[in-house]
C-alpha cells in the first residue's frame, strides 16, 4: 500500500480580539473564524481552510516563497 504525502502550505493569518470572541482572518485565502480563545480561534480557521481547500482546490492561491511579514500601519481619522 502506497502512502500518500500531503502537501503542507503556510497561510498568512491575522487574530483580532473583537468584543467576547477572538476572530482569525486568513488573507489568502480569504476565510474567517473565530474562538472563545486565540488557540480555538486558529484551530477553527484551520479547519476552515481545510473547507475552502476541499472546495476550490489551491490552483489560484500564491506560492509563498518566504514567511509573511506581519506589520501595521496608523491612520489618523477625524
């Protein structure tokens, strides 16, 4: 029996503690979760990825070619 091996991908995600939920937001592709906790939160949104995965295939998703960067940018709003 041949094994099969899975491709692994890594997924640039981002978690915002919103009101009672922390919620994790994947950029690409684009998918939301969210948890009681961070850990839940990411848990769900792997699992979510996981049904969009299953879904649309990972034909039109970027190859990454190094780990995101992870920053942010201040806005001034009247």
């Amino acid at each position: 029996m041949a094994l099969k091996i899975r491709d692994h991908r890594i997924f640039a995600a981002v978690v915002a503690h919103e009101g009672r939920w922390y919620v994790a937001r994947s950029v690409n592709p684009p998918v939301t979760s969210q948890g009681r906790t961070q850990r839940e939160a990411l848990d769900n949104l792997t699992e979510a990825i996981h049904l969009y995965l299953e879904s649309f295939g990972t034909g039109d998703l970027p190859e990454m070619t190094e780990p995101p960067v992870l920053t942010h940018v201040e806005v001034s709003v009247a």
